[in-house]
C-alpha cells in the first residue's frame, strides 16, 4: 500500500499536473495541502473520473487539505486540529482506510518570525502533539503526513546558512518536531535515508530548481504499528520540474 502526500499549491492551477501524477503513479492513499479552494469549489468529479473518492477540508484562496483514495471512500474521522476553537485555519484532517488512521496536515509557515505568525506555528505543534499522543494510545497503524514546514536538520536542507533566520528552522520548530518523533513516531524517509540531502521543496525563485536548492518539510511519520510494517519511502522528484509545477514534490511510503 503506498500512502502519499503532496502540496499541490493550489488544485486548480496545477489539476493536470496532479491527475497525471496519480495515473503515473497511482498511490492507495493520496494527501494533499494547500488545495486552495473552497469546499464548493473542489474539483471532487475530476478525481471520480480516475477512480480516486475524496474528502476535502477546503478554504478560499488558502490553505486546505484533501485525502483523496483509489477505488474505496474515506471515511472522516476528524476534521481540523482541536486545542483551539478560535482556529479557523483548513488545515488539518483524519480518515480511516484500509484499516489504517490517515492523517494529513498542513502546519503553519511562522514566518516572518519572531511574530504572532511564529507564535501560531508553535501553538499549533504543541497541539498536533498532544492530539497524535492520543492517537498513538489506540495502539493501531496510524500515518501522518503532510507539508510539516519544518526542516528537521542541518542534513535537510541545500544550506544553513541560506536558511538559518527562516522559521522552518529555528531552534523552536525543530525542537517541536523532534517532541513529537520523540513520543514514539518514525519518520520513514528519515529512517531510510540518515545521511540525509533528500529535498522535497525547491522555490520558485534564483533558479533553486536547477541548481537543486532545496530541502525537506515533507515527512510520513508512522505510529509503531505502521512502521513494523515499512517497506519503502521516497520523494517522486521528477514532478517539480515539470511544466507548470507545484514547488514541492510528492513524497510517499509503502507499508506491507
């Protein structure tokens, strides 16, 4: 089973791109961020046409996540990140397929920072922790996935330097993340890959692309009943250079 996770940035603007990702590729489990539309506005029926069932949790212009599966419906088990009700952010959801909890997540930029924006970031991974805790106590195979925007060593990205004053990097976020790993998820990608130097973000300015500037936010983090079952984990990196591309690639991982 491949689960995969892919910040489309914006599901209309890049819906060729990412209908010829899932036909090339067909993941189980497709997760999507930054969908960029309203719920009314999801293009649900192009998805249908390739035999992928959806749910959505859209917002105008910003934000949003969809988990999107091949030949079976999700069913949704949450939809947004609780601790906050003040938070109207899209940004978060859970489904249960194939026996498997799918969370799929879009955590916050924080930049510029310091700022409320990197205070929001923080506030919202001390509340993504304390739900994945729960979930983790139901002791089933739970996969978390999603644009984290977290770079969570130096090994992640193309420079320290260049990111050194980003909020993707500072001590607070990684020091987050690493709680969260800490409580008893493994990060798949991580895991295969310890020497590090796998991208999954390369911006569209200074040419970050063809000079392969880029580095990891995308993670698959797997509760330990989905990692006793990891089998494989990579980055379809071809699909940021194509025509009209998002500026991240799809990342995914197989479980037996």
């Amino acid at each position: 089973m491949r689960i995969a996770s892919f910040n489309i940035n914006g599901t209309r603007a890049r819906l060729p791109r990412l209908l010829e990702w899932l036909q090339e590729r067909r993941p189980t489990v497709a997760c999507l961020q930054e969908i960029k539309c309203a719920d009314d506005s999801f293009p649900a029926e192009e998805f249908e046409k390739i035999g992928y069932r959806a749910i959505w949790h859209g917002q105008k212009g910003f934000n949003g996540v969809a988990i999107l599966v091949d030949g079976a419906e999700p069913v949704e088990a949450r939809r947004g990140l609780p601790g906050d009700p003040e938070d109207v952010q899209s940004r978060y959801t859970e489904a249960d397929v194939h026996g498997l909890r799918i969370v799929n997540l879009y955590l916050p930029n924080g930049n510029p920072q310091p700022g409320p924006k990197f205070d929001y970031k923080l506030a919202w991974m001390e509340r993504l922790r304390a739900r994945l805790t729960e979930l983790l106590a139901t002791e089933r195979p739970v996969v978390v996935v999603g644009d984290f925007n977290v770079i969570p060593e130096d090994k992640d990205t193309f420079s320290v330097r260049a990111m050194q004053n980003d909020a993707l990097m500072q001590p607070e976020s990684r020091d987050a993340y690493r709680r969260i790993l800490n409580d008893g998820w493994t990060d798949a990608i991580d895991t295969l890959n310890p020497q590090g130097g796998v991208w999954t973000f390369w911006d569209y300015q200074a040419g970050a692309w063809q000079r392969d500037h880029g580095f990891r936010i995308d993670h698959l983090l797997l509760s330990p009943e989905a990692a006793d079952r990891l089998k494989a984990a990579g980055v379809d990196k071809e699909y940021r250079g194509r025509e009209k591309a998002s500026d991240h690639a799809p990342v995914w991982v197989e479980l037996a």
